[in-house]
C-alpha cells in the first residue's frame, strides 16, 4: 500500500536529503577515527578493550543491517528514515556526554543500530522517487560520491575539532547535524510503505547480532583468561550456538529469511563475500592502528593526523568511481586481485614505519595504495556479489557483502589487537623501549593485514571469468541493486 505524501515535492530536494544522511553516516564514522587516541585517555579506556570502540558499532551494523532494509517496507519510509536519523542523533550526543568507556561503547552501538536502519532507507526512498533508468543512475552516482566527500570531509573536520575544541565534539557532530536531518526529512521524505512486504526475521537478527558479540569477546577475552578460561568457553560456546541457530532459522524457520542460504550456491556470491571477509579483516581495521601510529608513536597533532588520511580518502574515492569501465569490460575478478595486491603492497610498506619516519618517504605512498587498493575491492567485489544472481536476488547479494564486509571488520580487528597486544608486550619484556615495542606490534598487525589480503588474492581467483560471469554490472548498477538489499522481496 503507497500512503500519499503530504505535499508534492520535486525529486531534487528528496536526493537533496537522501545525500545528507548518507554524508551524516560517512562523517560520523570517519570524524571519530581521527579522535580514538583522544577518547581512550578521556575515558581511560582499557588498551585490550579499546577495539570495542569501533567493533560495538560494526556488530550492530553487521548485524542489523539486512533487517533494517526491510522497515521501510513494512512501516513506512519517512517512518523508518525519521527514526535512523533520531537514533544516530541520540548516540551522538550520548557518546559527546559519555562519562566512561562503556557508555561510549553502548553510544556507538546505538549509533550502529542508527546506522543500520538510516543507510538503506535512503536508497529505497531513492529507488522510489526516480523511476527512470538515467535519472536513479545519476542520483545513485551522487549517493555514491556523498560517500566518498563524506570520508574525505569526515577526517579532516575531526582533526580540526578534536585539536581545536574537544574529542567530544566528534560525536556531537552527528547530533548537531541530526535534527536538521529530521526536520527536512518529515517535511520532504514520501511516506510509502510496500504491500506484502511480510514479516520481519527478528531471530535471525538476534542470533546474528549477539552471536557474533559473543564470538568477539570470547577471542577478545582469551588472551586474558587463555582460550580454556570458563568466560572464553561460554562465550565461544553460546557463539557456535547462536550462529548455528541462525543458520537453522535462514534454512527452515523464517518464513523470509535475512540471507536465502540458496545464494551461496552461485560461486562468483560464494567467493566474493569469502574475499570480503578476509579484505576487511585487513581495510575495515587499519583506520584503529594508522590512527594510533600517527597519534601515539608519531605524536601527529589530530589536525595533521586528520590531513595525513587525504591521501587514503581520495584513493578510495578516485579508483571506486574511476574503474566501473573495466569491471565491466574486464570482469571482477582482475580488478579484485589488482586491489587486494596494492592494499597488501601498501600494508607491508606501511609495516615499515618507525618513529622517525617521515610523511612522504614512508607514510604518503603506503596510504596512497592503500586507499586505490580499497576503492578497487569495493567496486569489483560488489560486481562479483551480484554476478548471476536472478533480479530478485541482485540487491540481496549487494546488502549480503556489505554485511560480510562488517563481520569480516569486526572479527579481523579483535584478533590484530590481541595480535599486537602481545607482541608489544613481548617486546617490552626483552627491554624495548616506548614506543618502539608499540612500533613492532603495530608493524606485526600491518604484516598480518597483508597476509589476509594476499590470502583474498588466492579466494579472488575463484571468482568466474568475465566470459563465465552471466553478467556483471557497473558501479552505478550496482548501487542500484542495493535498494533491492533493503527491500529483500
């Protein structure tokens, strides 16, 4: 059933406010990166548990996302919209007060849920408004570069306010931006609402979620209490529980599953998601150990920590929006394994780092690479993800790599803490002094990162040829499909 909007509004102006929440989403992210050193020593964060920063708010993503594509449907766009924006704009201000490290882990959890719900109702209200094919490419296109500027904006805004005001006015960015995200939202964003849009899968959101906290905090944990401590055990336990249970109610329980486990029959689906994982256990967790390394070891200001991320941000934009051609010409699986070995070669550059090193001898390039190795993975893996896929699974395989992509962030992140945790550790018992045995585990966690993205080459090939591929689509296209991720008919 379609509910009819209170007034006639023009296209323009609802892409106008679609683009606003998408550049909320991407500058909170990105603006708070810059200011991890700054709230671990507000609010005296344990260094073992610092990670949970950034994971509180992928484990929400990860696991709400593909249910958060489906309330549009069932409750209404503007409904939907106006609470993701609401949601992200309380966590902003819960985390801007947080008094202590686990409030501010339950802040940005919170703004994972946000983030969750905000992010696919503005496709689908996109996918709404522009009904023809050239006009939803060219918004989708805008959408695509919101994200890109966002980044690229996000970081250096929160250099500059986390040096010249308060770490605390990065999560109070999205707070002050939110209500007039709320505001142009209830006047501008259509109420439609889609017939038959079923039920929502409310276990297998549950399971997937705390299931995949568990599995977290008990690696997390097992370096503390050793991998036969009985709160690892538990937790690993009701992990393998959870997810196994999730994985029965995709198969047999819902009766609209999240994830038709059906899809993983198609290999190009099957490998692109598997390399997702292992690319983002790498590209979803540097921003924690460059943000480190430029504050900590190499006491960068935020504002120079801020412009030093340029290079990366623009590489991410520049070869996302730049190789949609090729992927199309070419086929997904050369430009997968281009991206993932100029991450890798910019992993174990940045390896290299010490605490004399300079920008552009040994940090510029590294980032440069880097961020063209992440832009090139993140167009041709969504090609792959949606390669072969019948119409009504297109948008399903682009919302199923992007929660891929969150899993593979949050679990690759506990393990390179505890990673290099240990090895600093380690080294600081032989003698080594600060910050050079933070210099050497930080070097181990970059030589791991190239490990798993090398490993992803090996997974890439996998992926069928352009001849094999039964199609494969454009960047634009492929944004397109991902309206269909939240509306999973």
């Amino acid at each position: 059933m379609s509910v009819p909007n209170r007034r006639a509004v023009h296209p323009g102006v609802i892409l106008a406010v679609c683009c606003l929440g998408q550049f909320v989403f991407v500058l909170d992210v990105a603006s708070v990166n810059i200011a991890v050193p700054q709230i671990a020593e507000g609010l005296r964060f344990d260094p073992t548990g610092l990670h949970w920063l950034f994971n509180a708010y992928a484990i929400a993503l990860c696991g709400l996302l593909l249910l958060g594509g489906r309330l549009a449907d069932l409750y209404g766009q503007r409904r939907v919209f106006l609470s993701g924006a609401a949601l992200i704009t309380a966590a902003g201000l819960a985390g801007g007060f947080a008094q202590s490290a686990n409030a501010m882990v339950a802040a940005r959890g919170l703004q994972g849920v946000g983030a969750a719900i905000l992010v696919p109702v503005t496709l689908t209200v996109l996918g709404t408004t522009f009904t023809d094919g050239l006009a939803r490419a060219k918004a989708y296109g805008l959408w695509s570069a919101v994200a890109g500027g966002g980044a690229a904006t996000g970081v250096l805004l929160g250099g500059m306010i986390t040096q010249w005001i308060s770490w605390r006015g990065t999560l109070f960015a999205s707070a002050v931006l939110g209500p007039l995200l709320l505001v142009l939202a209830y006047r501008y964003v259509p109420e439609q609402r889609k017939e038959g849009a079923g039920r929502l899968d409310l276990l297998g959101a549950a399971t997937l979620t705390v299931g995949t906290a568990a599995l977290v905090y008990g690696i997390n944990e097992s370096e503390a209490y050793g991998w036969a401590g009985t709160r690892v055990v538990v937790a690993l336990g009701a992990a393998v529980l959870l997810l196994a249970l999730f994985l029965l109610d995709q198969a047999k329980l819902a009766s609209r599953p999240l994830v038709p486990l059906a899809v993983f029959r198609n290999r190009s689906v099957s490998a692109a998601n598997l390399v997702a994982v292992l690319a983002w256990g790498a590209l979803g967790t540097m921003f924690f150990f460059i943000s480190m390394l430029f504050q900590v070891v190499l006491q960068y200001t935020p504002l120079q920590t801020g412009a030093a991320y340029l290079p990366l941000a623009l590489g991410i934009f520049g070869a996302a929006r730049g190789i949609a051609g090729p992927v199309t010409r070419l086929g997904a699986r050369p430009v997968l394994v281009a991206g993932l070995v100029s991450g890798a070669t910019g992993m174990l550059w940045l390896a290299q780092a010490g605490t004399h090193t300079g920008y552009f001898a040994g940090l510029f390039g590294p980032l440069l690479l880097i961020g063209i190795g992440e832009g090139l993975v993140l167009t041709a893996s969504t090609g792959a993800a949606t390669a072969g896929l019948p119409a009504e699974h297109a948008g399903l395989g682009s919302g199923l790599l992007n929660t891929t992509r969150q899993l593979g962030g949050a679990l690759g992140l506990v393990v390179l803490v505890a990673i290099a945790t240990a090895r600093t550790k380690a080294q600081a018992m032989q003698g080594v002094q600060f910050p050079d045995a933070m210099v050497a585990g930080y070097s181990l966690a970059f030589h791991v990162c190239a490990g798993f993205l090398l490993t992803a080459v090996l997974v890439a090939f996998a992926v069928p040829g352009v001849r094999r591929a039964p199609r494969v689509v454009s960047e634009e296209a492929a944004v397109e499909e991902a309206v269909a991720a939240s509306q999973l008919v």
